[in-house]
C-alpha cells in the first residue's frame, strides 16, 4: 500500500497519457508511471520517520537547555513537508482526468479501506497505549480501545487518515473542477486557497480582519497543488529559488517562535506556513523534473508499503520511549538518533512486508 494514490490498496502508478515528463514510450492511450511520486514516497516516508523519533521523547522527558531548543524546533518543522508531499501524491494522481473513479468504486476501495485501518490499528494503538499506562489487557480496554479509535481519540499520527476520508469524499467534485480548467483559473484557485488558508489567519494577529472563505483548507489546496505541479512544469531555477526561499523561511520562523511567540510564527511554519509551502513545492517540482528515471525493486518496495510505514512506524518509536524509557538525548544526539531512524524505518519496512503477506490484512496494506 502507498500513501498518495488511496494510501490502502496497492499501488500501480497511474498519471495522465504520456508526456515528456514520462518515461518509455506508449501508445496515445497507455497510463504513464511517474517513477518520480515513487522517490517522494520513500523521501517523505523518512521525513515523517525522523520526525517522529526525534519529537515524541520531548514529549516524556526533559532533553536539554533554551540552546538546543532552537535546533529541535528546526528539525520539527523541517520535516513538516512529508504529509503536503503525500497529499499532492493523492491529488495528482486521484484528481487526474484520466482515472476515472465512480462514487461507488471511492467508498469501495479508498474510504472504507481506511476505515478499516482506523478500527484496526487504531484499537491496537489504544489497547498498547492502555498497556504502557496500566500492564494490563482486558475485553473492556479493547472495547474502549475501538471506540476511541472511532471518535478520533488514538495516537496523534492517525489524524492524517481522518483528513484523508473528508478528502475523499470530495474528489468526484474536485475532478470536475479540474477537468476544463484553464492555467489561468487553476493558479487563481490556488491563490484563494492559499489566501484562505494561511495568508488571512496571520493578518487577522494584528488587526480585526475576521474574513473567512467557506469550504478551504490547507489541505485542499495541497491536493489542487499536487495536480497543477504535474500538469504544468515549474521552471527549475524557480524550484530551487522556491526551495531556499522555504528553507530560510522556516529558519527565521523557528527563531520567532522561540524569541518572540507561536502566532506570529504560523505564517513561516507548520502546514499552513508559506516556508512549508515553499519548500513542499520546491521538492515535489525538482523530483518531477530531475528524478522521474525508472526505479529498481527496492525503491518500488517502500514506496509500496510506504502507508503500512506511516501507520506502524509509530508502535516502535512508542516501544522505544514509553517502554524502554530511552531516549535519543540521553547519548550523543545524533547518533543516536540516526541509528533509531534507521532501525524504526526498516522494522516498519519489515512488518509491513509480512502483513502484506497476510490473507485480508493485505488489503490494507
């Protein structure tokens, strides 16, 4: 299973006919493979993993000094492109034209899928969550353990996959918006979302402008941004200006953040920051244009289990903190913290291989 495409079924690459952006040769009406969504997959993966290992032992115990909080700070926000890269994946590919998914195939296989990974791994995260508390299982903690899974109320990862379902439950709209849509109307679409989303929110810190635009989100604008990118090509110099751009965007927020405060922060970082923006953009147009080769087995291998990866990486990074009480800021940082990506990635890797070998849970994966 890939995170991108249904982010639950497994993934054959399916794009728009060929174009120069595609690799081989095909027939006028043969579906082209992006090999390039497959590195943001694998690229984005690592970013939600490092994240994860590096934020959640702040979280129980107290790492270091004011000095080294900027660094933190940095790192977090940072990674904070991996969930906009996987919801352009989704949008250039779900919002293409030439996939066509009926209002019956959309709850069949993309919504009820990931309904099923809620109650599934969302009830196990409860019932190991309730175990690290209590050291005990019971039928009341599953039962507990399903319900809150169902309310929302399971490890804070999973609030990408209640996302996704409103999300999906829009894209037959959304495909008819952007089959006859001229570049024109595109980039002003993106513009509104964008305004919307994080340009008025910041204004409204200094001065009471309280204007709001019904039915946007950050998200929204992300799967609209996924489909532009891959339709129309971003200049490269313009992908590395926008990439630099973000990066010393997200620098300066975090320094504000510390120094100054959180809300005048928002608009450089986290998903609604324009250096989030940026530097989100800036990747997802350099592998489009610079690493759409094809890909060996390996790389096709994670992308593939990239959501089994998502959803799972969380249970070792959890185990490693909550149970064994370690903590990457108790040696030499960085080394540490390399060494427990790396292990959390691959045992991630691993599972979900296996559940992927598993008659029914496969289909999850």
């Amino acid at each position: 299973m890939t995170i991108g495409q249904s982010h639950v079924i497994n993934f054959v690459m399916r794009g728009k006919k060929m174009n120069s952006n595609s690799v081989g040769t095909t027939s006028p009406t043969t579906i082209a493979h992006y090999y390039y969504l497959d590195r943001l997959r694998v690229f984005a993966c690592v970013a939600v993993v490092s994240s994860h290992v590096i934020v959640n032992p702040k979280n129980y115990f107290n790492p270091f000094g004011n000095n080294m909080i900027i660094i933190y700070d940095f790192i977090r926000y940072i990674s904070c492109y991996a969930v906009p890269i996987f919801l352009m994946i989704t949008g250039c590919l779900l919002l293409d034209s030439d996939k066509i998914i009926s209002i019956k195939k959309l709850f069949a296989r993309y919504i009820v899928r990931i309904l099923a990974i809620i109650a599934v791994f969302g009830t196990l995260f409860n019932v190991i969550e309730n175990y690290f508390l209590t050291k005990m299982i019971s039928a009341q903690s599953i039962v507990h353990a399903f319900f809150g899974a169902i309310n929302g109320d399971t490890w804070e990862h999973m609030w990408y996959l209640y996302v996704l379902i409103g999300l999906y439950l829009f894209v037959p709209v959304f495909k008819c918006m952007t089959m006859s849509i001229t570049q024109a109307v595109y980039q002003y679409l993106l513009v509104i979302l964008l305004a919307a989303s994080c340009i008025f929110p910041f204004i409204n810190i200094f001065i009471q402008f309280d204007f709001k635009i019904p039915l946007t989100s950050v998200y929204v604008f992300y799967l609209f941004l996924g489909l532009y990118i891959r339709k129309y090509s971003i200049d490269i110099k313009m992908t590395i200006l926008l990439f630099w751009c973000g990066l010393i965007l997200i620098i300066i927020g975090t320094i504000i953040n510390n120094l100054l405060s959180d809300k005048f922060a928002k608009v450089l970082i986290g998903y609604t920051g324009i250096g989030t923006v940026c530097i989100s953009i800036g990747i997802f147009s350099f592998f489009k244009c610079k690493m759409n080769q094809p890909i060996n087995k390996f790389v096709k291998s994670i992308s593939d289990c990239s959501m089994g990866i998502y959803i799972l990486h969380m249970i070792f990074v959890n185990f490693i903190v909550k149970y064994m009480n370690f903590s990457i800021y108790d040696s030499i940082m960085i080394v540490s913290f390399l060494i427990e990506t790396f292990l959390v990635f691959c045992g991630s890797y691993f599972v979900t291989l296996v559940i992927r070998k598993i008659p029914y849970m496969n289909k999850l994966f």
